[in-house]
C-alpha cells in the first residue's frame, strides 16, 4: 500500500509503499483511511522539524488527524462493525505512570509516551491501518463529512473541559457548574482549526465569542466564526487595551497563536475570577520581556487561572464527536465551510507547503466511503 512518510530531521518527504497492515489481535480494528489532516505539526516535521521514526526504523509515516471507515475486525471488537465510521487516537501511554495505567496518556507524568505520526510510531497517511479497539472513537455516519475534525476538535475539547471543571470547583457555591460558559465573555487568539473549533464549542455552550487574528476580515475564517455568531477582531488594527474596552473585561481565554508576546498580552484582559487557556506552543525565539510583578498582582488579587492543555484523552474524543454532531446539525453551512482544501495522496507536496490566506483546514483524500 501506499503512505506518506518523513526521514525525520531532513525535510524529505516521500510517497512510499508500506506492507498493508493486518488485524493480529483480538481486539484490533482494520480502517481503510478515508481522509487525514495537515496541521503545523505535519509541516513542522515536513520540514525537518520534531519527529521520531518507530524503534529500528529511519522513516515516519506521518499524519494524527484522521478518519477510516471500518473494514475488518478481531473476534473481541464489540464497537464497530464493517461499514462504521472512525478515528484512532493519537498518544499511546507510556505503560508505566499512573495517569497512562489509567487511560489518560494525555496526563504522561514521564513523557515516555508514543504518538501515532509524530512520535516512535507510524501515523495514518496511508491506505490502510490497524490499531485497538481501545484507541477508537466511533463516528456517526451523518457526520462522516466533517469526522476528520474529530483530533483538532477533542484538543479544543480538552482544554474547555478542563477549564470548566476548575471553575466548577471554584465557584460551585456562586454559578451553577453546568452553565458556567452561558453568557460569558470569551476571546478565541487565532481562529485556525483549533481556534475555530473551540469557538463553536464554546456558542454550543451559549459564551459570547470573539475571535482575534489577522487575517483579512472578508476571508474565510472570520466569515465561518460570524456564521456560528461570533465577531471578529484584526488583531492589527485592535490590540489588547482597545478589545477590553470594546467588549468588556474577558471571562474566558482560550490561546491558539503560539506567539509567546501575545500569550502574555492576552492576561491584561481577563475579568476577576477569569480563566485562561494556553494551546499554542510558541517556537524558540528571543527572551519576552513582561511587567512580572504587575502581572503577578492581577493573578493573585483577582483570582485568576492561568492552565496549559495538550492532546486529549477518549472522553474528550467522544466529546469532539458530539460537539461536532450538535454543531452539524445546527450550523451545517458553516461547519462544511472549515474543510477548505482537498488534496490526492499523490499531491502532498501542495498539501504541506501552500498555505494561503483562505486555508482552515486542508486534508489529504485516500479513498471514499461505502
């Protein structure tokens, strides 16, 4: 079969043939991949950046973001069938800290983990690929257009998730824990897929959202976030003090720039009480300098959280599932607008290095559905 991989660290990326994979356990699940995501991290590796060949191995089957429909399964799967819909999880524990003995690979205490196209393991641009039943998350077939989203939504998924359970801890004597984001102010730094996808997240859950970037406001990206009721700000033309006093004092952060500057420019907005959310990894770069005690100050005298949140577990996959589902349904146009760029197996060089103005999301089609 074909799949796509890297020689990690040398910017090489090739269309290659790879032994198709076959079901060797009972618990294992065959997929025939149907669709597979590019984000930074693809072309971060593409272009000789962070990424780890398998045990033994010098190439990478890159690719985390992904969505097969089911073709055969062991004698134990009770999930699935042939004919369903699904996504294999990313991260694979490390088999030895308690948060990975327990499922939540997400929460590594040693860092010792795998990650499925990016780390000591092969990832899913290609044909076909097996995995356990364990690491599946089923998709509904009315939501098969958008299930590639499945991976990018559960990251945005996570991060609201753990954000709600700290407030709801919190402030459990003052707003109710099962509404908190209802009515809340929340800022959304860069609507990339991530972003975009914990905007939706968040009106599903009734927050007042605004979205920060700087893309041209006729584009693509803030046109999906006003169709999901949300408003956009260039973050060019309107910085930190001006968006506090256009929209008020933020409840809500949810960081997607990876821009180490910004991500501390972002706290001077939060309200009291306010909980901020940082996704984005900044690249290495020059020190950030920062007003630290005063900085400091408005953390402690306002009760303000700031959190970091990367990967996800199964309970937020199946989350992303039904964030996706509900969203589908209630804003169909604006969700099939996010999937912007179709590309064949053959054609990765322009899937991993165009990148336009009116990209969100770009995936690589190995085959189609039944």
């Amino acid at each position: 079969m074909k799949a796509i991989t890297t020689m990690p660290g040398t910017g090489r990326v090739f269309l290659a043939d790879r032994e198709e994979p076959h079901i060797a356990a009972p618990d294992h699940v065959k997929l025939r991949v149907l669709q597979v995501g590019i984000c930074g991290t693809d072309r971060e590796e593409a272009a000789g950046g962070r990424a780890t060949a398998p045990a033994g191995k010098e190439d990478l089957v890159i690719g985390h973001e992904m969505l097969g429909q089911v073709v055969e399964t062991g004698e134990n799967v009770t999930s699935v069938k042939p004919g369903d819909f699904g996504v294999f999880m990313v991260r694979r524990g490390c088999g030895e800290c308690a948060a990975c003995l327990n499922n939540r690979s997400d929460m590594c205490y040693t860092g010792a983990y795998t990650e499925r196209g990016i780390k000591g393991a092969d990832g899913y641009q290609a044909a076909y690929v097996v995995d356990a039943e364990q690491y599946l998350v089923k998709v509904p077939a009315a939501t098969a257009d958008i299930g590639v989203l499945t991976e990018p939504m559960s990251v945005a998924a996570k991060a609201i998730d753990e954000s709600m359970h700290i407030q709801a801890a919190r402030l459990r004597d003052i707003d109710d824990p099962g509404s908190w984001m209802k009515g809340k102010r929340a800022l959304i730094a860069g609507i990339g897929p991530i972003g975009l996808l914990a905007a939706v997240a968040l009106r599903l859950r009734g927050a007042d959202v605004t979205g920060l970037d700087v893309v041209h406001e006729d584009s693509v990206r803030p046109e999906v976030l006003r169709m999901i009721g949300g408003r956009y700000m260039h973050g060019d033309l309107v910085g930190p003090d001006n968006i506090r006093a256009l929209v008020g004092p933020i409840d809500f952060v949810f960081e997607a720039t990876g821009i180490a500057t910004m991500q501390f420019e972002l706290m001077d907005l939060l309200a009291v009480n306010a909980i901020y959310v940082a996704t984005g990894i900044p690249a290495a770069g020059r020190p950030v300098t920062i007003p630290g005690s005063a900085l400091m100050q408005q953390l402690v005298l306002n009760n303000q959280v700031v959190l970091g949140s990367v990967n996800a577990s199964i309970y937020h996959y199946r989350q992303a599932v039904e964030y996706l589902a509900a969203a589908f349904e209630r804003w169909p146009k604006a969700m099939s607008k996010i999937i912007t760029h179709r590309y064949a197996p053959g054609d990765f060089d322009n899937a991993l290095h165009l990148h336009g103005a009116d990209e969100i999301k770009v995936v690589i089609e190995w085959s189609r559905p039944d």
